[in-house]
C-alpha cells in the first residue's frame, strides 16, 4: 500500500500551512524601553491554521512581541495587519483605543501566563467567558448563559463548577476558564503566553492535550509563546527563536529542532536534551 | 485711593449663600453635565452649613439656580416633612427669598433624596436629586482613574456582568435602588439611589434632572428627553417593585409606591411614600376639586 499516492497523505507532506495567504504579518517592529532595545526589526508571519511557537531566553523579546500581536502595546515602528473581513490592509497600531478594544474582543483571544491578569477573580468562571460576549454586543441571558456553558465545554473545563469563582479552582482549571474566555467568540487568533508555565507536568499535558484537540478540531491559529522546548515541540508547526529583541531563527518546528542553524538555537537544543 | 474704595460693601452673605464664583463654577459644570448626558462633572463642592453626605450636592445646585421667584419642594425618602428636608428647604427660602411649597405641580426646583415624585413634572421644572455614590462603576472597578476609563471607552462589560451573576446566583435581579442605566445610549449613570420604580419616570421626561454627589464632588445631568435606559438582558425584563396592588393606610390611593411598616403582629401595612400625593388624595376625598396631576403610574402601570 502506498501512503503517499493518497490525497490526504500529500497534503499532509506538503507545507499546506505556507501556501495561504498569511492570517497575521508584521513587519520590522521596533521597541525600546529606556535603554533596553526590546525588539529590533522583527518580521513575524503566521498562517491560518497553524500553531507558531517562538522561543526564547527571558529578556529576549519574545512576550513584548506578543504583547503587540494583543494590541496591548505599540511599537516605536513597524507596521502590523491581521487578515480580517473589511481589515485587510490596515495597520492595526494606528486604531483609536475603542477600536482597538473591539478587534481584541472579537477576533484575539489570549491566555496568560498568570490567570490574575487574564480572569477577574471575583466574578464567576461562566461570567468571566460571558463577559466577553457582554463586550461583543451580546445582551441575551439564555444565549450568553448557553455559549459560556459551550466554551467551558471545549476547554475541558468540568461543568458542574462552571459558577464557581477561579480564586476557588486549581491551577490548571484557572488555565482552562482562561483559554474557554479567549476561544468563546471564535477568534481569528489565539495567543497563548507560557500557558503551562507553572502547572505540574501532568495537568500541563492534560491542557496542552485539551490545546491540540481544540487545534485540530477548530483549525484556530495559535502562537504559542513558551521556553519549554517540550511544550513548543509538541504543539507549535512552526518555530521562531529570538534572542536579545531578533529573530535568530525560524523554519518548521522539525527542520529547527532537528538540524538548527544558528549557534544560540543549537545551544538551546543541546540544553534540553 | 484706598483699597476700600475698590472692594464691593460688607455684607452678611452672598446672595444664595454661595459666592459668586462658587455659583459661577457650579452653573459652567452644570452646563458640560448637559451637552453630555450622564457623564459625570467634578466640581470643587463648597462648604454648605450641613454635614457631607446630608445632601450637600444637591443643596449647592438648588442654592445656584434659585431666585426669589423660585418655588421650592424639598423631599426626603418621599416626605417633605422629614427634619432634613424641612431644614433644607426652610434654609434654601432664608437664604434667596424663594417661597417654599410641598406641592410638585407648584414646585419651579424640586430637590429629592432617594424618590421622584409621582405627578409628572413639566417642561419648567428642574429636578435636583442627592447622590452618595455617583460612580455606578465602583462595585466592579475601585480605581476611579480607571474606572473613568471604563467610561471613556463605554466599557461597561463588568457592569453586564454583576447583572448576569445576580442571575445566575439568585434567579432574578437583585439590585434594588440605584440601578444602573444608559443615559442617551452613550453614558452609564447611577440614577442616585432612586428605586426600580422610579427610574423609567427620567426616561424622556420633560423636566431637567440634575444630579449632585457633594462628598464626591461630582455632578451630572439627564437633560430633558434624553433617553434613560436601564441595562437588562434583552430576555430579561425590566421589573419595577411589586407596589401595584398595595393600597396605603391612610389615604387610600394605590399603585404607587409605598413604605412598608412592620407591625407587632409580624404583618406590615403601607403608607404612599410620596406623602403629598397622600395628603392631596385625602383632600381630594374631602372635596378639595382636582388636587392631583397627571401622575407616572396609572393604575400601578407606568404610563407616561
């Protein structure tokens, strides 16, 4: 039997991710802060459907890029387009504070690496998913009540605590409400900053397994930002690795991992292994 | 040439009780309050022989657009004979000349804490309501920096969010008095701590509500009809208190708004909050011929 002379065999083989039109593009963000060159020049592409993992040191840049893609902070230069219905060509940093509230709402989830930052801790885990919703427009109970119950659902989060408050929950439900939120209206683009950091190793499979599914059965674009190479290996397509505000390299995550290229990426691979 | 001769003669007070800058602030304020609807004003509140917190908001804006030709109706919890409303009123007439009433349909500035009164108030009346809390977003946001934030940027998902928990928790909505609403869709306010059944009574009404938190130096406005909208899910509706059927004690009127009193016998009976209306009710009865306006509710029904 031949696997390859199937259809579906060759799509796989083929870099199908590369031959769309890219969901996300910047282009030479520029930031510093003080003295510190946070980010020099860097080119970031990502395509519909494919996990993007970035690498890197702390310090290296990689959460202030991140930061951008959520609109949470501008660059001193560089321009920054997301593929979206009537947003095609327009450069996202140059929104008004409204707009850009909207767009995150609507179309960008993310997930913290501390659940503070992204959940409110006194409102229950269903109201943290609706408060989305509410943001988005949505005013009925029944229908705010129903999708938060579907959201919580596809996270893997378990139902009868849906009310509970996430002060109340475990480390890796907190995790789980965050990532119900960020993926309750569809986004175009999920960001996900270090979002096992900090859970012990088997609830960090349970969610990075509860990740892929929501990857495979969704086709959500992810970035995952991490510097556990396990984690990024495991889920990302593609890798990015930066180093001192630069992209030093990038390429498909098996290529990178397997044969990298420059001394800081080998470095970084010998040391895990 | 003495500094004397420049300065204007001595006198006891300033017309009003405020200085004239103080009025002249209050009356600019006052103004922004009303090119935008609902949206908070500070103001530098001035010392007023009253504590902080006893309607020292609503006193300065009543005390500002008062003359002696005013006719003013101060109202406490619905009563106008209540030490506090009595005082304030019996001090705004010594200090300005304007003539006192307990009628609303005379009124030319009603000041109020916690009711509107229930005959509908016209075109030339302002009504001047006490506010303790202007900040509806303080329950969800304590950093008012941030908070007027909210505001600027109609972020208002976390005051939604109160609303579905209550919902969730208890099956219906809990929030009695001071529910927050939509002024001229743009503005969330806190319609002082005014009860559920009032809140429609500012909807496009034809007098100018002035609302005032001395303590909190802030005043905003509901221009005359300008749409107040209180938030509520859209399958969801708005409830006003369940007053309709209730008949008050003494006069006999009902579909109002009334007070409860506990009796000995753990049993209540109720008594119209809006005692004038009581009181005209009784005339009524007695033969005095059309004592009562056009009121808000018919019949326990918001009408208007």
């Amino acid at each position: 039997m031949n696997l390859i002379s199937e259809p579906a065999a060759l799509e796989r083989a083929a870099p199908r991710l590369m031959r769309a039109e890219p969901l996300l593009r910047m282009t030479d963000i520029s930031k510093r802060y003080g003295d510190v060159r946070a980010l020099r020049g860097v080119d970031a592409v990502v395509y519909p459907g494919e996990v993007m993992g970035i690498v890197g040191e702390s310090g290296s840049g990689k959460s202030t890029l991140l930061r951008m893609m959520n609109l949470e902070d501008t660059p001193d230069s560089g321009d920054y387009t997301l593929r979206l219905p009537g947003r095609e060509n327009e450069n996202l940093f140059d929104l008004t504070r409204y707009e850009r509230r909207m767009l995150c709402a609507r179309h960008i989830g993310i997930v913290y690496q501390n659940p503070h930052l992204g959940l409110l801790m006194k409102h229950s885990s269903s109201g943290n998913v609706a408060e989305r919703l509410l943001i988005a427009g949505e005013r009925s109970f029944e229908i705010l009540r129903s999708k938060a119950r579907e959201a919580l659902d596809a996270s893997e989060f378990p139902l009868d605590r849906m009310d509970a408050r996430p002060i109340e929950l475990s480390g890796g439900m907190q995790q789980r409400v965050q990532l119900a939120k960020a993926i309750a209206l569809e986004p175009a683009l999920l960001l996900l900053d270090e979002p096992t950091t900090g859970l012990d190793v088997s609830v960090q499979a349970l969610v990075l397994d509860t990740l892929k599914r929501l990857q495979r059965d969704r086709r959500i674009t992810m970035v995952l930002v991490s510097h556990d190479l396990g984690v990024i290996r495991t889920m990302a397509d593609r890798v990015m690795v930066m180093r001192h505000g630069e992209v030093v390299e990038q390429g498909l995550a098996d290529q990178v991992f397997q044969d990298p290229q420059h001394p800081y990426t080998q470095q970084l691979v010998h040391a895990k292994l | 040439m003495s500094l004397a001769t420049l300065t204007k003669d001595w006198a006891a007070t300033s017309y009003g009780f405020l200085d004239a800058s103080a009025k002249r602030e209050l009356r600019r304020k006052m103004l922004k309050a009303i090119a935008v609807p609902g949206c908070q004003m500070p103001y530098a509140s001035r010392e007023v022989p009253m504590a902080r917190g006893w309607g020292t908001g609503g006193l300065q804006v009543t005390l500002t657009l008062v003359n002696p030709n005013s006719v003013v109706k101060v109202i406490d919890q619905g009563a106008d004979d209540g030490v506090n409303a009595a005082s304030i009123r019996r001090f705004i007439s010594r200090v300005s000349g304007a003539s006192e009433t307990w009628d609303t349909l005379e009124a030319t500035i009603v000041q109020s804490r916690h009711r509107v009164p229930e005959e509908i108030m016209r075109e030339n009346q302002v009504l001047v309501l006490q506010v303790p809390n202007p900040e509806p977003l303080r329950g969800v946001e304590p950093n008012i920096s941030i908070a007027r934030q909210m505001h600027a940027d109609a972020d208002y998902g976390k005051l939604w969010l109160t609303l579905y928990e209550q919902i969730v928790r208890k099956g219906r909505i809990m929030q009695g008095a001071a529910y927050p609403s939509m002024v001229n869709g743009r503005h969330v306010m806190t319609p002082s701590p005014i009860p559920r059944w009032d809140v429609p009574k500012l909807n496009m009404s034809k007098h100018l509500t002035i609302l005032s938190a001395g303590r909190e130096k802030r005043l905003y406005a509901v221009p005359p009809y300008t749409r107040v909208e209180p938030l509520v899910f859209s399958d969801r509706p708005y409830l006003v208190e369940d007053h309709a059927a209730l008949t008050c004690r003494r006069s006999g009127v009902s579909g109002f708004f009334m007070n409860e009193l506990p009796q000995d016998g753990g049993g209540s009976v109720f008594e119209v909050s809006d005692s004038n209306l009581g009181i005209k009710a009784i005339d009524c009865a007695d033969g005095a011929p059309d004592a009562i306006g056009d009121t808000w509710y018919r019949n326990g029904e918001f009408s208007a």
